[in-house]
C-alpha cells in the first residue's frame, strides 16, 4: 500500500477516480458530497492536482479532465489497492474463529463435538446435538476446550426474571420488607414455575435481605445487565431492588425482550 502512504493521497486518488467518469457536471460540491469531506478539502485537493499535471482545469473550476498522467495514476493506485484486498481476502480466509467452550469428556484434535448450554454455560461433548463444532487442540473433561466451524442453533431456551421492588431506607428499609413472600418467591420460582437459578442484588438494603435469606448472591455490580445477560443466556433470574432501581431493571430487560415479572415486596 506504499501509493497511500502520503497524507491525502487515498483522497487524490478517489478525486481522479471521480473526474477520470467524465461527468462534465461534476462540482466541488458533489465530489464533497460522494467523498464525505468538505467543499474546502475538495478546492485545495484540486489545486495540488492541477499543480502535478494529473488534471486540467479552467480558473480551478468544473469541467474538470483527467490527463493521461492521471489516468497512468489511477491505474497504478487501483492496482496497488487491488493486490492489498486480494491479500487480506485471504488472510481471512483462512481466518478461524476460534470459541471456548467447557469439555464435557476427553476431547482430541478434530473431533466434530455437540454442543450445549447449561447453567449459562457452553459445553463440548461426544453426543449428538443440534450445533456442533470441530475441537482446536486435546483437552481433558472439565477443561476449556478451543471451537472452530461452530454450525448449527444451540438448544437454549430465554431465561425469566423476577424483580422484586423493596422499600427505600426512609420507608423502613430491610425492616418493612415482606420476608416470607420474598422466600416464597425465591422457594417458588419464577411466574411460569421455573426455578431461580441466580440472585441479583442492587442497593446496601437488598444485599442485607439476601444475608437475612441466606441467599447466595450471584449478581451484585452492574446488576440490571448483568441480568438481562444472564436470562438471555437462559438462566432465571430474582433481582432485588431498591426503589427506582426497578425502572432500570425494566429499561433493560424490555430492551433485550426478556420476560419479567415485578413484586412488590413491602409488608
């Protein structure tokens, strides 16, 4: 790419490429328009091309005319340009997307492996699933395991979320919270009779009611996307939060179109 080292020259060359169409109504103003740069951009691009004798101009103004020198330009730019996309082209082409995964047996080089979530993780096994991938390198069960040519939809079904709105410290805080429906909620499982399988805390006041709970906290920073996160990895979800912390649980499980349920958890 040595001819689009130099500072403006890639413009140079999409200015010539536009004159070189032989548009006798071409102007300043739709060059700035094609090229995405301004008018004044376009007039001093211009002037330095009159001054190397790549095109003619009267008084600097349309028509413009590629001369064969520019032509000759043009020419060895695109092809300078072409022979860099070729080689990028096959660079990615022999690119491998490369994804890990969890090795659910013992796993050999080029093995075509199922694949499967669970618990919001991906696993690798021998058995028949509908996406498969081919393994990089061996690895043990239980190791992490490198993926290529991933094909196929993952068996994996949205997770829910239940967000329960407790009451803020000057309405009473963890003491005015109805602690035997969040129990029973957390017992219960989600409104379709799922069970929870994450905790999300946001604010001091639903963290003290988790310990009240003995409820192992899973979520606690960044809790509203790291939910909407989780249910989308297929995990059901009980947030507990604090006031207007529900709108932002709202805001961002509608966003990634999660089913949600809130309750209020007052006494």
């Amino acid at each position: 790419m040595k001819a689009f080292k130099k500072r403006g020259a890639l413009t140079h060359f999409q200015i010539l490429s536009e004159i070189s169409k032989q548009d006798p109504h071409l102007k300043q103003k739709d060059l700035a328009q094609t090229l995405g740069i301004t008018i004044q951009a376009v007039s001093e691009n211009i002037k330095t091309l009159i001054e190397l004798g790549y095109i003619t101009s009267k008084d600097g103004r349309s028509p413009y005319k590629i001369t064969q020198k520019g032509i000759d330009k043009v020419k060895r730019d695109a092809i300078s340009l072409r022979k860099y996309s070729d080689s990028v082209l096959e660079t990615m082409n022999h690119y491998k997307t490369i994804w890990p995964a969890i090795a659910a047996d013992d796993l050999k080089k080029g093995d075509i492996v199922g694949l499967y979530m669970e618990d919001g993780v991906l696993y690798a096994h021998h058995d028949e699933e509908n996406a498969t991938g081919v393994v990089l390198e061996d690895a043990q069960s239980g190791c992490d395991v490198a993926l290529t040519n991933l094909t196929g939809l993952i068996d994996m079904t949205i997770g829910e979320a239940t967000v329960i709105n407790l009451p803020t410290i000057k309405e009473g805080g963890s003491n005015a919270a109805d602690l035997n429906l969040i129990r029973d909620v957390y017992e219960n499982g989600t409104k379709s009779g799922a069970k929870i399988d994450k905790v999300a805390v946001a604010g001091t006041i639903s963290r003290v009611i988790a310990d009240k709970l003995d409820l192992t906290i899973d979520i606690e920073y960044a809790a509203p996307q790291a939910t909407a996160n989780a249910a989308r990895k297929g995990l059901n979800v009980l947030a507990l939060c604090v006031g207007d912390m529900t709108k932002s649980f709202v805001r961002e499980l509608e966003n990634e179109k999660i089913k949600y349920n809130i309750i209020d958890g007052r006494k």
